[in-house]
C-alpha cells in the first residue's frame, strides 16, 4: 500500500475532519501518501483530487464540517459513473480508499470494490447513528449535545410561557437522537420511528400533565416519525385536547459545531484504525468500536437489517415521563 485516496461522503458531521486529520498522518508515519478526494463520489467521477501532507490538516481537529466538502452523487449509483471512477483512480495511482459517510456511502463503496476490485475501508460519520457495526457513529455525542442545548434552552421560554412544545430533531428513520436528548432532556414524550406513534396516549399524558399542575412540557419527535413531523402531530394532539401548542424545527443546526472530545477521540481511533486495516491487506470492511474496541464488520452487514434502538432507554423514558 503504497497511497491512499480518502474522501468524505453524504451528510457531513462534526468530526469528520478529526478523521481526515487522523488518515492523512497515520498514513504519512506508516510512509504512505494520501490523496484528498472533493465531495465524495463526485470528485471521484470529476478527477478533483489533491496531494495532502502533514500540514494540510494542521488546525482541522475543532472544525465542524468536512474541509473535502460532501456531495451526493447520481452518476456513481451507474457502473459508467463508477468506470469513470476507476480510470481516475489508476491515473493518480491510488492503491486502497478510505470512505468516510454513511449507510449509502458503503454500499456505493461495495459496488466499487466488486467490480473494480480497489481496497475499501469505510469508516462511520453521520449524526444520525444508524450505522450497524459500531456502537457510535462520528458526529453522534456532538450532535446529541448540540440538540440538548437547545431543548433547554426552548423549555427556560416553555416553563416561563406555560407552553407546550414540539421539538424535531434529525433522524430520517431511526429514533436514536430523539431518545438520548428526550431522555437527557427531560421530555415529557418522545416520538421515535421504532414505537408506532399512539396520539391518544400523548393527549392523554399532556392533558394529565396539566391536571396536576404541570404548565409546560417538552415532546420530542423525531423527524422520521411515521405520522409525519412535529407540526402534524401537535396539529392531532390539539384536536383531540384542544391544547396549544409551540413547534420547533432544530433542523442542520445538529449538523453543525465544533466536535465534542468523543468525537474527535472516535474520529482520530476509526482513521488512524482504517489505514492500518488497509496498510494489513483488509478490505470491504467498515472500522467501528464495539465496546470500546476496534471491531471490523463486513460491509454488506452493515445494511443487513437496521441497528437496534436500546428498548431499556425507550422503558426508562416511559417511567420517568409520568
Ligand atoms: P447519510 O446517512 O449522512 O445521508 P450516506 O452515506 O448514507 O450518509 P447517501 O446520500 O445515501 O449518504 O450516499 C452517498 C452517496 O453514495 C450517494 O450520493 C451515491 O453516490 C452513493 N450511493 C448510495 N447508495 C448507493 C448504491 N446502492 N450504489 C452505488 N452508490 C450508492
């Protein structure tokens, strides 16, 4: 292994250029140059790709962001896209990848490696947490402290206002960033895509609220909750209760911010961890850590069914929620 091509895919995260940072200098200590793809499978296809050295992520590690920038890229999900892929990667005489991004991104590096037989590590960045293979994903412990922050700050105005608040928060389908911030804040509910929503059950909960004195609350829903978002669900729960109600969309701000030290200590671990995974001979393999260690997971089980949600946290919710 003599060089590596890294780049950065799908939706960025905080930490992703903590994982930059460790690729590009664990490659250069093994003696091994890197080459900086720009956005993703687009500069792939495109050919915008760069030498980097020691210095060319020097001051990265606290920026939120991907200094490779992101993109998706229609043309790579084609074997034409992914030929052309493949003529860059000879011309600049890349002899393994490091893919950092999501669920998408792997399955699209799988494809790559089956056809064109170049090694592939991926290594797991998106806020959402949903990657298989790995207890948390880079960008997951910035994006949940993010989210809290400005869930209590909503509940100082809903507690002064006597209001009740809908929060939404990021995770197309899976409720991970919904359960850790609703139960770190406080929430009176949370609405996850694993849990068939119940509008009943929350009518009942916030109107049960209120008989005992309770003035406001804080429901957290999760942007891929199957009964469509937060404005529908208050809209529902007003209709049956009549009870007022405040929404609140966080939206890219969970996507932002300079990353938190688990972030950037995951992040340096999965970089550092996936070029040594190449320099040994492996690949198609994701680098994720399974209980504080580094663990390899074969890529096609990574979407080989859906990352399980903690039942025990969804119960805990429920009792501290009455
Ligand atoms: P996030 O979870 O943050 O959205 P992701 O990696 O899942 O990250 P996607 O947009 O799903 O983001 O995938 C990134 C890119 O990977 C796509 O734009 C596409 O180029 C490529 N890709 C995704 N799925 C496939 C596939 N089945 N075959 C080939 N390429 C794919």
């Amino acid at each position: 292994m003599k060089k590596i091509g890294l780049f950065t895919s799908g939706g960025d995260s905080p930490g992703m250029n903590a994982c930059i940072r460790a690729v590009v200098r664990s490659a250069i200590y093994h003696n091994v140059s890197v080459v900086g793809i720009m956005r993703g499978y687009v500069g792939l296809i495109s050919g915008e790709m760069m030498s980097m050295d020691i210095g060319s992520v020097s001051n990265i590690i606290q920026q939120g962001g991907t200094i490779l920038k992101t993109a998706r890229s229609k043309e790579f999900r084609t074997k034409e896209g992914r030929e052309a892929a493949a003529q860059n990667i000879k011309k600049w005489g890349i002899d393994g990848l490091v893919a950092i991004g999501g669920d998408g991104t792997f399955r699209g590096a799988s494809d790559f490696n089956e056809e064109h037989g170049i090694p592939i590590i991926g290594v797991p960045g998106t806020i959402d947490n949903d990657i298989r293979g790995t207890d948390f994903t880079i960008g997951y412990d910035t994006a949940i402290n993010t989210a809290l922050d400005s869930i209590d700050r909503i509940r100082d105005t809903a507690a002064s206002h006597d209001r009740i608040f809908f929060i939404e928060v990021m995770g197309r389908h899976t409720g991970f960033i919904a359960l850790d911030v609703g139960v770190a804040g406080g929430a009176e509910y949370i609405l996850i895509p694993e849990v068939m929503t119940d509008i009943d059950k929350v009518s009942q909960l916030l109107l049960h609220g209120i008989q005992r004195g309770k003035n406001s609350s804080i429901v957290i829903v999760a942007e891929g909750d199957e009964e469509g978002g937060a404005y529908k669900i208050a809209e529902m729960v007003k209709e049956k209760t009549g009870i007022d109600y405040r929404v609140t969309i966080l939206g890219h701000i969970q996507r932002g911010g300079s990353p938190t030290v688990r972030d950037r200590v995951l992040a340096s671990k999965l970089g550092a961890g996936a070029v040594e995974l190449l320099i040994e001979g492996v690949s198609g393999v994701m680098v994720g850590e399974i209980n504080n260690k580094m663990e390899p997971t074969p890529l096609e089980n990574i979407w080989d069914g859906k990352k399980e949600i903690d039942k025990n946290l969804i119960r805990l919710a429920e009792m501290l929620s009455i």
